[in-house]
C-alpha cells in the first residue's frame, strides 16, 4: 500500500529497510537481518515468546541502531511495533503506519494469539510515543481517538486515475461470473454465498463461476467442495487482476462476523477494494453493517451489502449487483474520494510539518 504513495514523495530521500532479504527484491545492503518473528512453529514459539516478554530485545536495539535518519517510519506490523518502541526510547522521531490493528491480528492468530497481552501493551505506548500516526480507514482513526486519545490521519493507497478498460461486464448471457481477488477471512460466510449462487443459477436459468485471483486457505476448503464453478486464475499482477475482474457480472468481498473479529472488520480496508473500483465493477460486501468495507460501498454506491447468512438474503444482494448498471462518474467518486491525491498532500504536509518541528 506504501508503495502507491512513495513515488508521489519524491522530495524526501527514502530509505526502505526489511528484515529477510529472501522475500524481498530490495537491495541486499538494506537487509538488517534475519527476520524475528515466523519460521518453524516451535522455533518461533521460543523466540517470539522471548520477543514480546522482553527476554530478548537485544536484536531489536541493534536494529535500531542500524538505521539513521529525521524522522523513522515504522509500520506497525508484529515486530515493527518493537522497533518503534526502541527508536521512540533512544530519541528518535517516529512516524507510526497501520494497516492492519495489530493487536486484533495477533488474536486472531492461532499461533500468536498468548502473545495478545504483550502486544496490546506495547502498541498502545507506541501510539503514544509516536510523533505521528497514520491509520488506513476512518474507522481506524475513530478507534484509535477513543482507544489512545491520538488523532491520527487517514491514507489508503493512491490510484492517480482509472485504468481505460476494453471490457465491461460479462458479455455472455447463460453464465454469471463472479470474480474475487485475495483473502477470504473465514469459511463460513463464504461457502453460504457460494450455494446462495448456485440456488440463484438454478433459479434464473444460468450457470455459475467464481473467477479467482491469489491464494487463500478458506477459500480453498470451499474450492474442494465447489471446484466444478472455480476458474482459478492464480497469482497474476494487478493489471492484469484488472482486467480478468473487469469481465465479470460482480466482485465478492467479505469480512466475517463474530466478536472475535470485530476490531478487525471495524478498522480495516481491503486492499482488494482499490482492485476492485479499478475495474469498475459491482461490489458485493459480505459483512455486518459495522465493517469500514460496508460503509465504503455504501457510500459511493458501489454495490449491495449482506450482512446475513440466510440464503434468501444473499440472493436478494446477488441480483441487486447482477442488476447493477453503474456508471464511470460512480467509480471516479469513489478513487478520488478514497485513493486520490488529497491524501497524498495531507501525507506530505504532515511529513514535513514532522521533520521540520
């Protein structure tokens, strides 16, 4: 997502630093390390455990140390968060991103979910050490105002215009084809809507398909019960998700429900939302009303919203997207209300405004 923002920033010298230089085309010279957290699972329970209690924080100072510069931008992803910590501690400037509540991600990780407590504690004094934050939905930002007292800016990612596409819409008339890019978050909700489709198929006399792009371990426990309606595309770049997408009648995009994912569907953005608006089709949000994702499509106009698992339900959102006729002016809104350059501006100025102080 940062990477759609950083070429607009040309007037500051950024320095991309990562950890694991094998899963990254980064320069080697800008590896720190290897990564802290991940790996084989008992491996990992030893060092991360060690990590977040605070046994072992002497790699995450040298980590600090190695980098210098005005102001330090930190992701606040697993580890990152760490960091941050320590160059707050040493009397460095620290501008915070979130993309992803990671204290919500940790819960709901089977693998990290006892490192919750340690997680919580240690973002929330991040959130307040930080000389700036940034947060990736309005959600977010009033999570974080109630939660932290801070008030942090809202970017997503920047889309500087949308593409020119040959196609719009599924130009077949006996077959609905619906696509999906990315993650689906939990099973459930998912295999309702792939059988709410297929009774809607049998219903207006279409057969169905799910054009899938990327890999996701949920969808994929659906996929082996319904494979006969899966046209798995694969790992593909953008443009080209874009332009398999661009065909199809409507695009899936769903957050569970539940409290355990709450904070999750509340405060977070989709990145496939910006793939989605790019091709310029309908949205249909599988999700409680309360989800950021809800309220975007809502907003623009984008599509239908369900946030019910009944059948009868999901049918109804599934035809009020397969009716949808929207126009280019619709999707324009939309990248420039969410993805345009007025975030871009807002990010600069806050940065220089930071570094400047």
């Amino acid at each position: 997502m940062l990477k759609s923002l950083l070429p607009e920033l040309s007037e500051f010298e950024i320095q991309w630093y990562y950890l694991d230089k094998g899963e990254t085309g980064s320069r080697a010279s800008n590896c720190l390390g290897t990564r802290l957290m991940g790996g084989p699972l008992l491996q990992d329970a030893v060092r991360s455990g060690s990590l977040w209690i605070g046994r072992s924080s002497r790699e995450v100072e040298r980590i600090a140390r190695s980098m210098s510069a005005d102001l330090y931008w930190v992701v606040a992803a697993g580890e990152g968060v760490l960091v941050g910590l320590s160059l707050a501690a040493s009397g460095k400037r620290v501008h915070v991103t979130v993309h992803d509540d990671p204290v919500s991600l940790f819960s709901r990780s089977n693998r990290y979910r006892h490192l919750v407590p340690f997680m919580s504690k240690a973002f929330a004094r991040l959130l307040k050490v930080a000389t700036s934050v940034d947060v990736v939905s309005e959600g977010m930002r009033e999570f974080y105002e109630q939660r932290a007292g801070i008030k942090p800016l809202v970017f997503f990612r920047y889309v500087k215009q949308l593409p020119k596409l040959i196609t719009a819409g599924n130009p077949r008339d006996d077959v609905l084809l619906v696509g999906h890019i990315g993650t689906v978050y939990r099973e459930r909700e998912f295999r309702r809507f792939v059988e709410a489709l297929r009774a809607y198929g049998a219903k207006v006399g279409k057969s169905v398909r799910i054009l899938k792009i990327g890999r996701s371990r949920e969808f994929e426990k659906v996929q082996a019960d319904h494979g006969d309606i899966i046209d798995d595309r694969g790992d593909v770049c953008e443009s080209t998700a874009i332009e398999y997408l661009a065909q199809c009648d409507f695009l899936y995009a769903m957050y569970p429900q539940g409290s355990r994912f709450e904070v999750f569907r509340k405060t977070s953005m989709p990145t496939k939302v910006t793939t989605y608006i790019q091709a310029q089709r309908p949205i249909l949000v599988h999700a409680p009303d309360d989800s950021g994702l809800s309220q975007v499509v809502r907003k623009y106009g984008l599509g239908a919203v369900c946030s019910s698992l009944e059948q009868d339900k999901i049918i109804e959102a599934i035809d009020e997207c397969r009716r949808a006729n929207l126009s280019w002016e619709r999707y324009e809104d939309a990248r420039s209300g969410l993805l345009g350059v007025a975030q871009v501006k807002a990010l600069r100025d806050s940065l220089r405004s930071v570094i400047s102080a």
